[in-house]
C-alpha cells in the first residue's frame, strides 16, 4: 500500500468536519464574543494544538465553517413560475431566521461577520454561492416569456428577500411566510415590467 495518501473522507477530513460542525455548534449556542479555540477544540473532541495549528483563531474557525455551505447541494426553487420561485427563496429565508430550532446558526452568523472581517468574508461568499445557484430563476423566467431578455437574476434576489432581512435584522419587526409571498408577487410584477433588465454600460 502506498504510504502518504489521504483519501477522501479519511482522517484529516474527519477533523475538520469534527471541528468545524463544534465551531458552528458553540457559535450558534455563545455568538462570536464568546467563541474559543479552546471551547471548539474540547467540543470537536481533536487536541487543541491541531486546532490552533490549523485554524489559529476564532475568526479563521469561522471563516472556514460558513465556508462550508458552499459544499451543500442545495438548490434553487424550480417551481414553474417566477414569482413561486422567488416566494421559495424568501420563505426560506424567514424560515431559517426564525424557527426555533434554525434561527441561533444563521443569526449568529449574520452577527459575527460585524465582528470579523474573516466571517464578513466568508458570509460574502456564502451569498455569492447562493445567487450564482439562484440564477436560473431569471433563466428560466426569461425563457418562458414571463420577464425581458436582460433581467438581472443578482437583483431580482436582492430584490425578494431584502425586505425579509430589513425586518429581521433593522426594523426588528416580525416576519412570517405570508409576508414572503407579498413581496415575491410585487417583485415578480416589477420583473415582467422589466424594471430589473440591465441597463447596457454607456461609453465615455
């Protein structure tokens, strides 16, 4: 057997999952004041010296961990219709951020990326990911006739779930599923009116 060999799924990758998965546990239990590489090393149950070797901080610990909802397989909504469709994405959204059992990761998340310029990063991408995954929304609405040729996929979801995360994050005002449908009817009616086609870049 050929020595120096790491395969998928071995040890090495089974210290990672072991201490992001306790990193995004502790984060969601304490915030991001509170989070240790000590805490992380003595959940994960890996020696803190790998941890700290690894990792080195709090902020590398949880710029790794958000990192790893790239690695999910999540998919956007494909529903048949643009405006189920961006109503699948905001509902999500308000599910996510206010059950009981989800809501702690995602808050804590949000609320970490204003203490660490690694986890703002990491949340950056996270999102980045997310409305690359989301972009046949705007491919497939285009397709069907329901929006102009040109509609910006980027900003049909800001559009439907930005008003989600005013009221859960500014105003502090409370969010339900019913709201997600208001706003994705009035995006969707916004988009067939083309007011999200990309405005072609004028030359100097």
């Amino acid at each position: 057997m050929a020595t120096g060999f790491q395969r998928p799924g071995g040890r090495t990758e089974r210290t990672r999952q072991a201490v992001l998965h306790a990193t995004l546990d502790l984060l969601a239990e304490r915030g991001f004041g509170e989070l240790t590489v000590d805490a992380v090393a003595e959940r994960s149950g890996v020696h803190k010296t790998t941890v700290y070797r690894r990792w080195s901080s709090p902020d590398g610990l949880v710029a790794a961990a958000l990192q790893m909802g790239a690695e999910d397989d999540w998919k956007a909504p494909d529903t048949g219709s643009l405006e189920d469709d961006l109503y699948g994405v905001a509902a999500e959204v308000v599910r996510y951020f206010t059950e009981p059992a989800l809501k702690e990761l995602p808050t804590a998340s949000v609320l970490a990326a204003f203490q660490s310029p690694l986890a703002a990063e990491a949340l950056h991408d996270f999102y980045a990911d997310r409305h690359v995954r989301m972009a046949p929304i705007a491919e497939r609405a285009v397709a069907r006739g329901e929006v102009p040729p040109g509609t910006d996929g980027d900003e049909l979801v800001r559009a439907v779930c930005g008003p989600m995360f005013y009221r859960l994050f500014l105003s502090r005002e409370s969010v339900t599923v019913a709201d997600a449908r208001v706003t994705a009817r009035a995006v969707a009616a916004a988009a067939a009116a083309g007011s999200f086609v990309r405005e072609p870049h004028s030359e100097d």
